[in-house]
C-alpha cells in the first residue's frame, strides 16, 4: 500500500500537480545591502528544496531593475532597496505586484582612523563633513537608492537643524570622486581609511562591524510616522531614456521585491517568496543580520493583493 501511495505522489510531482517540489534555476535579482542576508537565504533554501539552485545578481536596485526592465535580462524575481524602483520601473508592464518586506535606516558610517572620529555625534555630524579636508562619501544616487537617499538625509537636516544652505556647503565639499555604484561598495574604504565616512544603511554598518552615528528620526528616513517630512526631500535623478531626468521624492525606508510575468521558474520563484516571508525563514534571517521585517509584509491596495500568487495571500497584507 505505502507502495501504490508514493508511486501516486511521485506521478503529481512529475506532473507539476500540487505536491510538486521546485526544482530548476531561481534567478534573483537584488540590492547590494540585501548581499549578507541574500546570501544566507540562499544556502538555507537550497538545503530545504535541493533540487533549485539560487543564481543571485546584486548592485544598485536602479541599476537591477533596469538590467530587466531595457536590457531584457531574464529574472524571477527582482528585491529592491527603495519599493519605488519596482514601481517605476517594473509595474505593471513586467510585473504585477510589489511587496513590502523590510525595512532598514540611514547611518553615517566611519572607523578608529577617520578624522574627529572622537568627536562626531548625531547633533554635529552634518558640521563635521563640511569641515577642510574630512574625505566623505555615499553611493551614485541615479543607480542606487542608498545614493538618493544620502543626499535626502542632508536635506531633511538642512530643514530640521534650520541651517541654510547646509546642502549645498557640504556637497561642495564631497567630490564626485567619493561616490560608488552601491552602498556597501563604500564600507571597505572607511575600513582601510580611504574615506572619514560613507553614508550607508545601519544593517551594513552591523554587518561589516563598522562604527556609526545614529540620525535623527527626522533624517534616517526610517519612521513612517515622519513620512510627510520625509516628503519634502527631493533629488532629481537620471531617466530610463537617456537625456531625461525624473525627481525621487523622500519616503521612509521600504524594501521591495517582485515576481516577474515572465519568471522562468514560477514555482521556485513563489516557493522562495513564501520562505522570504517565513517568521523561521527569510524573516528570521533578516533579523540575524541587523534588518527588520515588516510583520506582516505588505501590499499597498486589495486590487494588488488579488494579484498575488494564491499561497502567499495569508502572508501578506493590505497597508499603507
């Protein structure tokens, strides 16, 4: 009998029936801050389901989404740092749904070797970067989100503090020089010294043991509570088109990922999101490496939350 029932179930798993496991490549295409957990996530959803195997690429989530959305790269599944990159980007030509998983806070990292290293706190930090010869930087803000934000966090000071000009003064003193493709991309230059400090998110900042000053709620861009202050930021960023431009205005801090229509592998693809959302799985990794989850994740309107792949409805949510 036991016989008869495992020659059945190995016929629906062949057939793709419903007690099919996932088997196959899982694309995914992330932010460069989601690299520790990603990557933890990976080796632990390969020891549940060893027949996928988890193929990751990571960079700036401006950069990922548009190696999708106008290099036609193929992809499963696309996780980004800022939930509006997935927006404009990906919505609704590619994909049709953006969940809301995780969210993260502005920091401005430094080492033992930075200058005024005993100095700076939250209440001086945006003086001491427009001090001569204090090496700053933080990542391209038309491909990454870490980029605009930075760049937001000084502005939202500027108001905060009531130091006109604040902006301007300090970016004089940041040369183009200081900026890279991606966030984490500037933690080994404040560790070796290269730079006095790097703007970055406070996962990274735990991550690579770097030290850090906490910001202002008004200006870590983490409490949705300051959304509407949030708001009053705005960087002005290259189009998808070249010669366009288009304004990133300020938003708490949310990551995002998405399924695309054309995912190679749906079924992997919906298993690895059930797991993302797993308070013993994705979440509980996200935690172990200094990044909250959303409890529950969620989405922004019933409309998209119909959309969603039936096993992943009861974990998602319908919220701001």
């Amino acid at each position: 009998m036991l016989r008869v029932v495992a020659l059945v179930l190995l016929c629906m798993i062949q057939a793709g029936g419903a007690f099919a496991v996932p088997s196959g490549k899982l694309i995914i295409f992330h932010a460069g801050s989601l690299t520790v957990p990603f990557a933890a996530m990976e080796k632990d959803f390969e020891a549940r389901y060893p027949g996928v195997d988890v193929q990751r690429e990571s960079g700036g989530s401006t950069r990922m989404a548009r190696l999708i959305s106008e290099v036609g790269k193929p992809a499963d599944l696309m996780a980004s740092a800022d939930f509006q990159v997935i927006d404009k980007s990906l919505i609704p030509a590619l994909a049709d749904f953006n969940i809301r998983f995780a969210t993260n806070e502005l920091v401005l990292t430094y080492s033992a070797k930075s200058k005024f290293a005993d100095e700076i706190n939250t209440g001086n930090w945006f003086e001491i970067l427009g001090r001569p010869g204090v090496l700053w930087g933080h990542s391209d803000p038309n491909i990454d989100p870490g980029g605009y934000r930075s760049l937001m966090a000084i502005e939202l000071a500027e108001k905060y503090y009531k130091k006109p000009g604040l902006y301007k003064r300090l970016i004089a003193n940041r040369p183009k020089e200081n900026l890279r493709d991606k966030s984490v991309s500037l933690t080994s230059l404040v560790q070796n010294g290269d730079l006095d400090y790097a703007w970055t998110y406070r996962s990274l900042a735990l991550q690579h043991h770097l030290k850090f000053v906490t910001l202002d709620e008004h200006v870590n861009l983490a409490n949705i509570a300051y959304d509407d202050f949030y708001g009053q930021a705005s960087v002005r960023v290259t189009g998808e088109t070249p010669g366009t431009f288009f304004d990133r205005k300020g938003r708490f801090v949310a990551y995002g990922i998405t399924m695309l229509k054309d995912a190679p592998n749906r079924e992997a693809a919906e298993a690895f999101l059930a797991y993302l959302l797993d308070p013993e799985g994705g979440k509980k990794i996200l935690r172990q490496n200094g990044q909250p989850a959303f409890n529950p994740a969620f989405v922004p309107s019933k409309a998209m939350h119909d959309k969603l792949p039936v096993k992943l409805k009861s974990l998602v949510s319908v919220a701001y």
